[in-house]
C-alpha cells in the first residue's frame, strides 16, 4: 500500500502533506489527552476537598461557567465537548 493509498490524496504532493499533518494532529492529540488527565487529577483534588468539607462532589453552577466558556470559544459543539470533559473529571460519582 502506498502512501497515496492511506492517504487518499492524488498526487505524492498531496500525500506528503496529508502525511505531515497527520503527525501533527497525533502529536496534538497525545499533548490534549495529557492535559485532560491532568485536568482530571485537579479536578478529583477540588472534588476531594469539597467532599471532605461537607460539601457535595458536583458544583453545578461551576459546571454551567465551563459548559458556557466553551459554547462561547467552540460554538455548539462545545457545549458537548465540554459534557464529556465534565463527565470525564467528575470520577465516580
């Protein structure tokens, strides 16, 4: 299989673009998925404390703040991306 084949560009150019950028995107990815784990880590910090306090697990007004700044940066899908994100850092509930 040729490179042209995985990257279903027509011309070598094209693939070697399509290539580059692909390694990019898989350098980017890995950085993203750094940052989530640590952002879960902080977030099972606060969770803790707030726990520990007598508090509950969620703040929910906190969660609709960060629902809101990501609909604004990313548009709807943000809003969606950022569930999932919540989802992900609230831990076992």
């Amino acid at each position: 299989m040729t490179t042209i084949d995985v990257t279903g560009a027509r011309t070598p150019e094209a693939a070697d673009v399509i290539t580059g950028a692909r390694e990019r995107i898989d350098s980017l990815d890995d950085r993203i998925i750094g940052l989530i784990q640590e952002r879960m880590a902080v977030s099972a910090v606060i969770q803790e404390a707030r726990i520990t306090s007598g508090g509950r697990r969620v703040n929910l007004s906190r969660e609709m703040e960060i629902l809101g700044h990501y609909r604004d940066a990313l548009g709807k899908p943000g809003t969606s991306l950022a569930m999932t994100l919540l989802e992900l850092c609230r831990g076992r509930v």
